[in-house]
C-alpha cells in the first residue's frame, strides 16, 4: 500500500509539471506571395526579402521559416493563379506584396483589387492569419488613379479583417543609395531598411500564428 501510494504520487507530481510548463513553441512558416520585390530581382537569394527576414526573425528567437513565393513581374491576378499551388498545408502565415505591377501597367485598380480579394478570401478561409503589404502608384499615372490604386490596400484590409503595412518600400522609394540601377527595386540595404521597418508587424503576425496552433 505504501509503494503504491508513493508511485501514485510521483506519477501525479510528475503529470502536474507536465501541466504546469509551457507548450513546446512549434516552428511557424510564412508564405512570402510577391512580385520582383518579393523576389529579389537584381539580388543573390540569401539577400532577397525573405531570406533576410527569416534570418533577422531567427536571430531575435522565432522559430520560423519566410518561404519565398515571390515571381518577378506578376500582376496582382498573376499572384491569385498560382496561389493554390503555393499554398502548402505546413502555412502558418502570409505575407502578401502584389499589385506593383499592376500599377506601373496602368491597369485597372478595380481588377488588381479582386484580384487581391481572392487572395485574402483563401487565406482567410483556411484561418491563416495575413499581413497585406500595400504599395504605391507611380504619380505620373494621376492623382485620380493614385487615390483610388493607393486607397486599395486599406479598403481591402478592412473587407477582410486582415493586417495591413501601408507601403512596402516605406523609406526606401525614390533614393538612389538604397536602389539597384534601375531605381526600383532595393539592394541589400534597402532589403535590409524594408525588414527594420516592418519587423514589427511581422511579429504580430507571428504571434496570431501561434495563436491559431
């Protein structure tokens, strides 16, 4: 009776601290849908946007893999159609940087604008939390145009409960230090400003993914 009493309370002192330590963190994985500035054009991979990101995450202890699912010069509907494919099952997150391209096309901020609402519909429809990253107009296309391809990012943030940074090349646009020669798309310092600047909102997104485990 003796023994058996003493086993009883080792196992049960035993299952008490198994109940009372913190659930092991599990490793998060961050979908990176982008264009070229996702992609890192110009760029060696490890200097790309996501690479950067996932090592500078790592080195402040997250757990976490960015995957970069970045094709230079898609479209925001160009992003949408390959979106199934680039969805995987191990998804923790996202990070969505579209719509560039639409811009500098001119094209029509309506069909960026589904586009980009499909995208958030999928991802939000398998509980994923998403982090919209917005961009710019180019100012000779108007002030009309630019409003309304501006205004987007926000717009759609809100239809769909979804984090939004406002613009992704936030300290980095128009400064030649900061640019390949082609004057838009970053090089390695300005990859490194766009992490410093949206770091924050990244962790966010990080903690409502672990919340979702």
């Amino acid at each position: 009776m003796v023994i058996y009493l003493k086993t009883f309370l080792l196992q049960f002192s035993v299952a008490v601290l198994m109940l009372a330590s913190p659930a092991r963190a599990e490793p998060i994985t961050i979908l990176a849908l982008g264009d070229s500035l996702t992609a890192g054009l110009g760029l060696d991979p490890s200097a790309a946007f996501p690479a950067r990101l996932e090592a500078v995450l790592k080195a402040k202890g997250h757990d976490v893999t960015v995957r970069n699912a970045g094709v230079s010069g898609d479209t925001a509907a160009q992003g949408a159609a390959r979106l199934d494919w680039a969805l995987t099952d191990d998804v923790d997150a996202a990070i969505v940087e579209l719509g560039a391209n639409d811009a500098l096309r001119g094209l029509p901020v309506a069909q960026a604008e589904a586009a980009l609402g499909e995208v958030l519909g999928k991802l939000k429809a398998k509980g994923l939390p998403v982090l919209l990253a917005g961009m710019r107009a180019p100012p000779n296309l108007g002030p009309d145009y630019a409003g309304e391809f501006d205004g987007m990012y926000r717009r759609l943030a809100e239809a769909h409960g979804v984090a939004v940074y406002p613009f992704f090349l936030e300290g980095v646009a128009a400064r030649p230090d900061l640019n390949q020669a082609d004057g838009m798309h970053p090089n390695g310092k300005g990859v490194e400003l766009i992490v410093e600047k949206i770091l924050p909102a990244v962790e966010a997104l990080i903690t409502a993914a672990k919340e979702k485990t």
